[in-house]
C-alpha cells in the first residue's frame, strides 16, 4: 500500500504523525514521507530521531497557507491530513483561529490535493464531530462534510479519492487524560469532571492501522470507525493510581459526558465491516461498500462511550500503562 509512495503528513510532528512515521518507516519501502508541520522545534526533535533515513523531509509550513501547500503536494501520491487545533477551552476563547486552522485548512488540503493530483486523501476526525457541542466538534464536522463533498464533486473525474477516520480518546496523546493524569503533582487528588464520564480507548498503533485501511480504499466517501473498548474516567483513575483521593471539579464548557462516534441519524448508511464500521457518504458509494462484505447496522443504531459492548478492563489499562513507561503504583 505505501511502498514505492511519496507520503505527506499534515501536522505531522504530533503524537499520531510520530507514531505513523515510526510505522510506516519500519515496515514499509516509501519513496519519500514529508513531515509539513509549524512547530520547527517538534521538528527539530523528530529530525533527530529519523537521523539516519534518508526517504524522511520536513517542511515547515501551515495548512492556512494554501500556497505553501501546494507546493508541498507536489509529487505526492498519498496525503494523512492530521494538522488541526484541539485543545476545547483554547479553541472556546479563540474561535477565530480554529475556523483558519480546523475549516479554512482543510479546505486548502482538498484544493491542493486535487491541484496537484494527489491519489488518496485520509482526514483525521473526532468523536467530537459526532452531535458537536462545541467549536472543535462543530469544525471538525464542518471538515468532515467537506472531505466528504469532495469526494463526490470537486474531485468527480480527478483521480483523488477523499476518506475520513473517525476515533476518541487516544491513549498518551498529546493533551488526552492519561498524561494529564501523570503529570499532576502527587499532593493533589484527582480531578474528575463527572462520575458518570466514559471515553472510548484507541491506542496509537490502532489509531495508525485504521488510516492503512482507509488510505488503502479505492472508492472514497467514507468515514472509518474503529471498534474499540470504553472505559470509566473515574476507573481510568483508579486502575492508574489505586488508593489515590479523586475529587469532582465539574464538567468543562464543551465537554460530553461521553463520547459519540456514530449518531443514530448517521445508522441509514452505515454498516458493520467486523473490525471498524463505516459511515458512507451516499447511497451509491454505501452500495458499492456493501459489496465488499458489510453489513447494515440497525435502524437507529448509535455508537457511544457509554453503550459500548466492549471494555477496557483496569488489568489491560495497567499493562498497556507499564509498557509505554508509565509508573503504576499503590498509593
């Protein structure tokens, strides 16, 4: 799928840019994998640790700037759109900048994609775009209906191909609850928005692997969704720190009491692909999905934190906790 391909990453120095370099490098021959960020120093620290390949280039750049983009692109068979702002409360108080980056920057992904005949484009989304709540969720929805839209007319005729994946929680991301968690001083109790919060739980690697599927689609018009596990916050806490004081702060302005990554309103075209779901654009492309071996969700079928038949247990978030380095201790 990506050997022999010239691969950009917007946003590429973040946690999922990293985490897709390392695999794609490791088990792929690609030509050529461009890192287009803004942030020279997560740059810096990332040309370190790729030292010693030579098919790995860093562009400084911004999605904003459709021209830098573009040149960019050129040459580029397969584009991983992950540039976006995320942190909720930041982008409450500046909702200027998020349209620029989130809805403006997407849009120049998919003029310079086409413009410069890039193959497949896979988008990076959020739960959040499901029944947004806030201005991350509502961009990123506005993003998605734009990739999506593409698909079906600017790029009708081009040889690009547009695609979505959809995930929550990422475990140790940048800014998720895990590092957050780790990072407070150890005289504090924990703060936990709500008793009842859940969070779907997709690691990096799981996260990756859904954008080889999606990158790998040959029809375009889709959202990926990965079936993956849930699990409390309030368990999140006590299977990382056993016996440490938690405390109720409240929910944040913005914040879901659980997360949603299919909306019943979504159930008419979605279908159930064994590993991942799949919410499709139209109805021919969801009749061109069927073929290849799905099936129908039921009628109002919603895909929640909460009503989830898969969990994660406090056993399995501890090893996975002890393998990525983290200390897990009686307290």
């Amino acid at each position: 799928m990506f050997t022999d391909k010239s691969i950009l990453v917007t946003g590429g120095t973040g946690s999922f840019g990293t985490m897709f370099a390392r695999e794609v490098l490791k088990n792929y021959s690609v030509k050529k994998l461009v890192i287009f960020s803004r942030d020279e120093m997560k740059q810096w620290e990332m040309q370190n640790e790729f030292a010693h390949r030579d098919n790995i280039r860093f562009l400084i750049g911004d999605v904003r700037d459709k021209e830098r983009l573009t040149r960019a692109m050129r040459g580029i068979d397969i584009v991983i759109h992950a540039a976006a702002m995320k942190i909720v409360p930041a982008i409450e108080r500046d909702p200027f900048e998020c349209i620029k980056t989130n809805v403006i920057g997407a849009m120049n992904v998919i003029n310079a994609a086409i413009d410069c005949e890039v193959t497949d484009v896979v988008a990076l989304s959020t739960d959040k775009a499901s029944s947004p709540i806030n201005l991350y969720g509502g961009s990123k929805l506005c993003s998605d209906k734009m990739f999506l839209a593409a698909n079906e007319s600017y790029a009708k005729g081009t040889k690009t191909r547009f695609n979505i994946v959809r995930y929550g929680n990422v475990l140790g991301s940048r800014g998720s609850v895990i590092p957050f968690f780790f990072g407070l001083d150890p005289s504090v109790d924990i703060p936990i928005t709500d008793e009842r919060m859940t969070r779907f739980m997709i690691t990096l690697p799981q996260a990756v692997n859904l954008v080889k599927v999606a990158a790998a689609d040959r029809i375009g018009g889709k959202v990926f969704v990965h079936k993956i596990p849930s699990m409390r916050v309030v368990d999140i806490a006590a299977s990382l720190f056993p016996g440490r004081p938690t405390v109720l702060v409240g929910i944040r302005e913005g914040e879901k009491i659980h997360e949603q990554m299919i909306a019943a309103e979504e159930s008419e075209r979605t279908i159930d692909m064994g590993d991942y779901y799949l919410i499709c654009s139209t109805q021919e492309v969801l009749e061109l999905a069927m073929h290849e071996g799905g099936a129908p969700v039921p009628k109002g079928f919603r895909y929640s934190s909460d009503n989830n038949e898969r969990w994660m247990s406090s056993e399995e978030l501890s090893a996975w906790a002890k393998s990525e380095g983290y200390r897990v201790k009686e307290w």
